[in-house]
C-alpha cells in the first residue's frame, strides 16, 4: 500500500510539474521565437533610433522584422513612432527575389485615433490601389514601370531602392518611385509617381550602435544619404541633411548568411 501511495505522490508531483512549468516554458519559447520552418529561409529584425542631428534629441524609433521566404520574396514589417507628432504607422512590404515590390499594406494611427490604411497590390505595370478612411475608401489604378521601389515611410522599407541601379555603369540614375504620402499635403497614403536621382558613392564600414558593417552607400538627389548591408539590403544609416535627421541602426539580430 505504501508504494502504491507512494507512486500517487510522484504521479502528483510531475502532473503539477507539467502544469505550472508549462506556461513559464511557453513563455521562454515566445521570447526566444524565431522565424523558421519550411517557409522562412533566414531572417534578420532590428531596430532603429530617429534622431536631430543637430540638438541630439530623439524624436521617433522604429521596430523592423525581415524574413526571406522560401521562393526568395522578401516580407519586411515595420512600425515607427515619430514622438512628436503622436504619430504611429505600420507597414508590411512583400518584395520578389530581385527586390521589386510584389504588395504593400500600410496603417496610420495618429494622436491616439486610426486615419486610414491602404493596400496595394502590384499586377504587372499596374498598381491596384485602395485606400480606406473611416468616411470613404478611394480605389485608384496607377501605371508602373518594370524598375520602381515603394517610398512607405518606415526607413527599414525606404532604402530598397537600389535594386535597379546599374552598378557597372555607374554615376546618377533615375529611379522611379510610388511615394506614400504622411505629410499632410494629400490624403494620407493616396500616393504619387515621381522621379528621381540615386547616385551610388561605393562601399564604406559604417559604425552604429548596432556595430559596424560593410555598406552600400547610396545619395538620392542632393538631400538624402542612405547605408544598407548584405544581401538583403538591411538599413544600417540614412542622413537627411536639409532636415538635421539622422536614423540608425541600435540593434541587429539575424539569422545568419
């Protein structure tokens, strides 16, 4: 009889064992999740620190995750938050092996109320468009060249311009890009196709607080200089000058090469 009592208290003990550890293993597993699987061939996530280059002061940050799927497209979420302005705005942004853009999805929070969200869907050299407000949702249908990036806004989203610039042949090229409105000068995210130029100046070590990489050192126009590393263009720097802003890298997890 005693050993059978005896059984029931072990019995007991690994069935609270379970129970109790159970969530605090679970827990541990969701901190320490990485992407993976049959679907996910690396990763890399980060964040990034928005900055007046001028003052010191920070003014936004943002959180960013990559993933490169199993058929090479790349899916890139980020959420930024521009302190300032009480401003939130998350994007994912599906892109194909060669970086161009294959589906956008954006959303504005703005002083503590939603404003709208939009997704874009790319179909050959058109963009199908719509765009939802809480009074109204506006489709629109934009040409395309084969050749353009996406301007989202997020700054991990902002630099796969670069895809389409001919190393080879150097100096300034012109680009093409579908701009995301977020200032206020037409509906939020009901955007516009413009041109510009992006020179690339070569490859340089830029330090961070993330540490220090080997970059692609890219300037758009006379206004902007922006810094991406590795195969999958991860932001490391972007200066904007005429605004006294600064963005950088902080921190960098990643799957491996």
């Amino acid at each position: 009889m005693r050993a059978i009592y005896g059984g029931f208290h072990v019995i007991r003990a690994l069935v609270f064992a379970v129970l109790f550890a159970g969530p605090v293993l679970a827990a541990e597993a969701h901190r320490d999740f990485v992407p993976g699987g049959v679907n996910v061939t690396r990763w890399a996530r980060g964040e990034i620190s928005y900055l007046n280059s001028a003052t010191g002061e920070i003014t936004g940050a943002e959180k960013w995750e990559m993933t490169v799927n199993a058929d090479g497209s790349r899916s890139l979420q980020s959420t930024n938050y521009l302190t300032n302005l009480g401003f939130m705005h998350s994007v994912h942004l599906r892109v194909e092996a060669n970086f161009r853009p294959r589906e956008l999805f954006t959303e504005y929070w703005i002083n503590g109320a939603f404003r709208n969200s939009t997704f874009i869907a790319v179909r050959g050299p058109l963009l199908d468009i719509t765009s939802r407000f809480a009074d109204r949702t506006v489709h629109e249908t934009v040409t395309i060249p084969t050749a353009f990036s996406f301007i989202p806004h997020p700054l991990a989203s902002d630099v796969w311009h670069g895809w389409y610039y001919d190393k080879a042949r150097g100096g300034t090229q012109t680009t093409t890009v579908y701009d995301v409105a977020a200032n206020g000068t037409q509906p939020l995210q009901v955007g516009r196709v413009y041109e510009e130029s992006l020179t690339y100046l070569g490859n340089e070590l830029i330090s961070v607080p993330a540490g220090a990489f080997p970059c692609d050192h890219f300037r758009v126009g006379d206004a902007v200089d922006y810094y991406v590393t590795g195969p999958d263009a991860i932001f490391v720097k972007f200066v904007w000058r005429a605004n006294n802003a600064e963005y950088v890298l902080t921190k960098l997890e990643m799957s491996g090469p």
